[in-house]
C-alpha cells in the first residue's frame, strides 16, 4: 500500500473531493487526494507520502483567485485548518502580529485593528487567507504584503523541512513571490504601528465602501481576473473595448468592474476559461497589451 493508501484507510486522507465549494466561483470536480491539515504533523507525513507517490499538489486557500477543471485536479489538493487561523500580538515595543496560514485577510485587518495595530488595513477588502497572500504579495489601496511582512514560516513539501524565511529571502514582486507549489506558508508575522482603535475603525469602513461602490458583490467571482500592466489598469484596457457583458458560456465580464468576471448558475469553469483567453486576445489584438492572469486555472482545460 502506498503513502497515501496508509493516509487514506487511516482516514486523514480524502478521496474525490470535490473542490467547487471551497473556491469563490463554486466551480469545479474532485480531487484525486484531499487533506486538511490539522497538525504540523500532517505536513511531514505528506511529504512522506510525496516522496513515495509523487503526485502535482494545489493548495486551496480560501478559493479566492482560483478555478478548479470541471474535471478536477489530478493529485493531491491540500487546505489548512482550523489550527493554523490562530493571531497572535507580540511583545513591546514591535507588537508584530503573528497570523497562521488560515487567517483570513479580512479577520487579520479588523482584530489588528482593534488591538490598536495600523499597517494592515489594506487587507479587509481581500476575499484570501494569509497563505495566498505571502505566495501572491496580495495587495490593495496602495500597500501590498511585501511592505508589511517581517518573517514567513514555510513548510517544504519537497525536503519535508521547515524554514524561517526573510522578506528577503521570498523575491517578492508585483503579485508573486519566489515560493513554489511546495513550499507551504504555515506562519506569518506582520510588522504594525500604534494607531487610535477608531481612526483605525473609520479606515476600515473607507476601504470596505469603496469596494462596495467600486466592485461587484453578491456574485460568483474571483477578484481581479488580470494583473494590471505598468503604468495602467486591466480594468480600464477591458472597458475601453466595450467589453463589459461580453459572455463565453455562463461567463461574463461584470458589467460594473470590467476586471471581474461573473459565473451565472450555469457556468461551468471552461466557460470561465475560456471567457478569460478571449478577452485576454482582443486586448492584446487590439492595444498590444499581454494581460497576465491573476486568477489561477487549477486541472485539465481544453
């Protein structure tokens, strides 16, 4: 019996999950192999598990910036759990704050907040966990993750080891990072400054309105499809073009943000696939600009 047999009769391992509902979009088919992890523990005996049966690993966050295929994801998809969403402030005079994997962005944003901690305020209009948004340098309303972190905690499924990485040590540029599909961020910790709990509040409440006003809500979406070129906005590119509305499938480009595109009941996840491709054609036909996705196809895409 392999690695993952072991795992999957002792019942810490999952078969054919299907990975729809834990993504924004809903959308998608299982996975070969699930597990949530619930101890550090799980970690090095999937690591094992690898090296004896190697499989292509996708780790699911909160969902956000990700389609699963129709079809599903071939190997191993992984999630942390409950374990890993544990904040912590730290001691005078630094008070950084330690966030596990799990936390989700805007829970980070409102309890620093309200233990009187500012720097972090970006993070409460964006739908991901603190996983997503080491690996991706998330960002928002002028700061991104690389101007905050102070030291990342990684999980290496390849070596099975833990390391203690620098900002430094991560590359971080415009929406990415230098850390694979096996590196697996478990903590974080978040440089903060002083900050008069209600001023930090009516910060909060300026950021969350403009998103209201701004984006779409209450449907199907991932965020922003494309990263914006330098010096521009995808979002501008796509509406110039008159593309808000234009459909593939059950797929739309939002008729209120041109960078968020919309799954209607029907959809599937080539529909939004295959929406992306063609916006992403008629605008570099017609601008020569190459847009490059954000969102993240996950699986086996015709």
């Amino acid at each position: 019996m392999s690695g993952f047999g072991e795992l999957v009769a002792a019942g810490r391992v999952a078969e054919s999950v299907r990975l729809g509902a834990l993504t924004t979009y809903k959308l998608g088919g299982p996975a070969r192999y699930f597990i949530e992890i619930a101890a550090e523990q799980d970690l090095i005996d999937v690591a094992a598990a690898l090296a004896e049966d190697p499989q292509p690993v996708l780790v699911i966050g909160r969902g956000s910036n990700l389609v699963i295929a129709d079809a599903g994801w071939p190997g191993l998809a992984i999630r942390f759990g409950n374990a890993f969403a544990g904040l912590g402030l730290g001691p005078a005079p630094d008070h950084d704050i330690t966030a596990g994997a799990a936390v989700p962005l805007p829970r980070l944003a409102r309890e620093s907040v309200n233990r009187g901690r500012g720097g972090l305020e970006f993070y409460v209009g964006i739908p991901g966990s603190v996983g997503g948004a080491i690996r991706t340098n998330a960002g928002g309303h002028g700061s991104e993750t690389a101007d905050c972190v102070r030291s990342v905690r990684v999980f290496d499924l390849a070596s099975g080891r833990f390391r203690d990485l620098a900002p430094g040590d991560l590359s971080f540029q415009y929406r990415s990072s230098s850390l694979t599909s096996t590196d697996l961020v478990v903590t974080a910790v978040f440089q903060t400054h002083p900050i008069e709990v209600g001023a930090g509040q009516q910060h909060l409440r300026e950021i969350t309105r403009w998103r209201r006003v701004h984006q779409p809500g209450g449907t199907l979406n991932a965020g922003s499809v494309f990263r914006n070129p330098p010096g521009d906005a995808a979002g501008r590119l796509i509406d110039e073009l008159g593309l808000k509305g234009f459909s593939v499938g059950g797929a739309a480009v939002s008729t209120k943000h041109a960078n968020f595109f919309e799954a209607a009941p029907s959809a599937t996840a080539q529909d939004v696939h295959d929406l992306v491709a063609a916006v992403r054609a008629q605008v570099l036909a017609k601008t020569g600009v190459d847009l490059v996705p954000e969102v993240q196809f996950a699986g086996p895409f015709t």
